[in-house]
C-alpha cells in the first residue's frame, strides 16, 4: 500500500509540474504573471546557444561576453515583466480570468532577420485584446523571449479595434505570392484611370475621406453626392500631377503602416526620379486608395 501510494504521489508530482512549465511562451507568460514567478519563462529566455546561433550578427563572440549581455538582457526583460504585474494591479485584473485566443508573428524589422514580432490576443471578461506584445527569436524550434517592447501597454485595454493585431494581419496578407499581383493590378488600372480621365472607374476605387466621421476612411464615394463628387474629382487631378509623364514605371516592395486610420497598405511606384506611394485601406475586404505621396529617389 506505501509502494501504491509512492507512485501515486510520483505521477500526481510529475504531472503537477508540467503544468506548471506551459510548452508555449505565450501560456508561460500568463502563468508566470498569475503565479508571481519570473522563473516560469526562464527556459523562453535566450541562451549561449542562440546567440552563438546569430553568426556575425552578434557584435561579439566571446561566451564571457555573450553572458554578460544575457544578464544585462534578462534583467530588461524582468523589468518589464514586473511592469505588466504593476499595470495589472493597477487595472485590477483579475489574471486567472484572462485566457489566450490567438497568438500572430509577423516581421515588420526591414533590417533584422533575426527577430520578429510575436502579438497576443487575450480574452478578459468577454473582450478581446491585443496590448501584450514581444519581440523573439528563434533557434532549433525553440522560441526565444528577446524583449517585451511597451510593456506599460500590457492589460491598458485602451484600443477595441485591435490596430496591432490587424497591423500583423495586413503584413501575413502582403506575404502571400498573390498579394502583390492583385495590389499591382488595382494601382495600374487605378493609374489608367487617371491618364483616360475615367473617372466613373476611379471613383468606385477610392475611399470616401469627407468630414462624416462614420464614413470617413470606412466606405467608398458616393458620386451622387454632388460634394463627394467634387472631392473624388480634386483627388483624381492630384494623382494626374503625380503621374503626370511617367510613361514607364516599376512597383517597389510593400510597406505597411499602422495610424489612427487604420493599417495602410503602400506600393511604392519608380517613375524616373520620382517615387509616387499609392497608399491603401481595405473596405469590405477590398483595397481602396485613400492617399498617395510624390516624392523624389534619394
């Protein structure tokens, strides 16, 4: 009976433990905030191993070196960690009510390969949030918790339209190998428009941007409103300046860009010395312009 009784103590141990390590970051965090204890993310925290991993990416070599940037690193990421626990008390969140929904990883670092962005959508009392947000790595499948970017955002609850996650969204979208083809599409004829003087087709491809604040930015024109009429033909003779003798022109690399507006969708276009930014919103799960930018090539 004491033998029965060990085991079932063992297993009942084992268990108890691996509940306390979640497999995820994500999960492990959110324990880690409910349980006080730091030291629930320690095996998400980078190691030698992974900065070794970085090559010549890494500004020094040497392990004495890279441990001392762990600790300087590690110590940041607790900081902020602590930052979170803070806000929480401070919005009094209750922690064991908050659940994960979804998890984004996108990469918005033009100049990085090493990291990219991690967005947690969490469920607290019936709304969905997006204010939790990382910046890992990756090595032999394993991710790594490099910074915890704003972390006085965590649990602000302050933004209901979910801008950040819909920032990663736009960018996983603009990576898939159709994107480009059909955004090219949408800019040549929109510019065909505009040389023909058609203006029937432009207007049916531009977004509304009048002074009605539920409308503004959110639905195309209506060209039976004699104003909205008025105001898609000014922006039609605008984007005629801009494109005014550029006969030839190549489509740069998309770019997206989170403002109040929401998140736009930028094709940059070469004509000669110029680059003309046609800048997008999607509407109705379509891509409307809404602004456009001419400047010169640096």
């Amino acid at each position: 009976m004491r033998f029965i009784n060990f085991f079932a103590l063992l297993v009942f141990f084992i268990f108890g433990c691996r509940n306390d390590s979640p497999n995820k970051l994500e999960d492990a965090f959110i324990v880690s905030l409910q349980k006080n204890d730091f030291t629930i993310l320690k095996k998400f925290l980078p190691d030698v191993a992974y900065y070794k991993s970085l090559g010549d990416k890494m500004p020094f070599q040497q392990n004495e070196d890279i441990k001392k940037f762990i600790d300087e690193s590690n110590q940041r990421i607790k900081d902020a960690w602590q930052n979170a626990i803070y806000n929480a008390a401070e919005k009094k969140v209750e922690l064991n009510k908050v659940m994960i929904r979804d998890v984004f990883y996108y990469d918005p670092f033009k100049r990085d390969e090493a990291s990219e962005a991690m967005i947690i959508n969490y469920e607290y009392k019936g709304k969905v949030w997006d204010d939790i947000q990382f910046i890992i790595g990756r090595y032999n499948t394993r991710t790594y918790l490099l910074t915890i970017p704003n972390p006085t955002r965590a649990f602000s609850m302050a933004d209901p339209e979910l801008r950040a996650t819909n920032e990663a969204k736009a960018w996983i979208e603009t990576q898939k190998p159709d994107f480009k083809k059909n955004i090219e599409e949408v800019t040549h004829r929109i510019i065909n428009d505009v040389k023909e003087n058609n203006f029937e087709s432009f207007a049916q491809q531009i977004i509304y941007r009048g002074n009605e604040e539920s409308r503004r930015w959110r639905s195309g024109v209506n060209t039976n409103d004699s104003l909205e009429k008025r105001q898609a033909t000014e922006f039609m003779q605008e984007v005629g300046r801009q494109i005014e003798k550029c006969d030839g022109y190549e489509t740069g690399e998309i770019i997206t860009e989170r403002q109040s507006e929401g998140v736009w969708i930028i094709l940059p276009v070469k004509c000669g010395d110029r680059i003309i930014s046609f800048a997008y919103l999607r509407v109705n799960n379509k891509l409307m312009l809404g602004d456009t930018d001419s400047g010169t090539k640096q």
